[in-house]
C-alpha cells in the first residue's frame, strides 16, 4: 500500500498539476487509490477494480472490475448506496465483500458506458472530469505525464475527496 498523505496534501499536489483535456483521456486506464484517511481507501482495490474506459463519444465505462486473469466487468454504480458503503466503508475492505461482490458481480452489470467525460472547473481549474449518470459523484482529472492522470472523486454534499492515479494500458 501506498504511504498515508492527509487530505490537504493531496489537494494540494492535483492542484499543482496542469489540467487534461477530455479527448486525451480516450482508451483504457488502469487504476490505484491514494491513501489520504478517505472511507473509500482500499475498498476499490479489495473489489478487483481495474479502473475506466473513456470512448471517442466522451462516454465511459466508470467502474471496471477484473473477473478472472484477464475479463474486465463494467458496473453499474446506480445499484450502489453511496451514503451506506460511506458510512460502513470498513466492511468494503473485508474478505466478505470481495467474495460477496464477486457474486453479484452479474447482477451489477452495466449495460453501456455509465458516466460522461467533459470539461468542468475544478479549484480555479479548467480541465476533464467524469460526471455520473445515476451518482452525485464527479471526477476531476490532472496530468502527471502523458500516460498518468490524478484523479479527485468528489461526492456532492461530502467535503471529503477520495483521490487516485490511472495509468494508460493497452489491455486488462
């Protein structure tokens, strides 16, 4: 696991990034959490998730969680109670929720891309995010360099950011 940065820290570092556009994120990204006290550390990655897919129609695939060695399995965060795995996040770092998710993995499933990509304000900032369909979650994006991004999932009404890297791949 990644060493703890405290959130204002990790703000302060995306801020520092220069901004991405939209376009540029088109492709398959791999993802890792960034550990900063947030509900979310190590819930993703306990879950298989793999990371996103961005479509030339600004379109993505939110959530991607590996099933198996190489099958990739998007969901449907809409079926998720954001405020619940808020507040019971440990259990999303349990055995019991990998095994569980990976059961209802099927039930889960998305049935095309689930968010859309556009360019949104961020701290002053103009540059890509990811807005869901069904969630009040935004993602905001800045370039490390051209094949890492840091992202920053903002949930409305939840002052707490939950902050990752994606990595450019060319497969799962």
């Amino acid at each position: 696991m990644l060493p703890v940065k405290d959130q204002q820290t990790a703000l302060e570092e995306f801020r520092s990034l220069p901004p991405i556009a939209p376009r540029e994120l088109v492709g398959l990204w791999k993802g890792h959490g960034i550990p900063t006290g947030h509900p979310f550390d190590g819930v993703l990655e306990n879950l298989s998730w793999f990371g996103k897919r961005f479509t030339p129609d600004m379109r993505v695939d939110a959530l991607l969680f590996r099933s198996g060695d190489r099958r990739l399995v998007a969901i449907d965060p809409k079926w998720i109670p954001l405020r619940l795995a808020l507040r019971f996040h440990e259990v999303g770092r349990m055995r019991v929720a990998r095994n569980l998710f990976s059961y209802l993995q099927r039930g889960l499933r998305a049935k095309g891309p689930v968010a859309s990509s556009k360019t949104m304000v961020f701290g002053g900032v103009e540059s890509a995010a990811m807005v869901y369909d069904h969630q009040p979650i935004v993602d905001h994006f800045r370039r490390i360099h051209a094949d890492r991004i840091m992202g920053a999932m903002t949930i409305r009404n939840d002052e707490r950011i939950y902050f990752f890297e994606l990595q450019r791949v060319d497969g799962p």
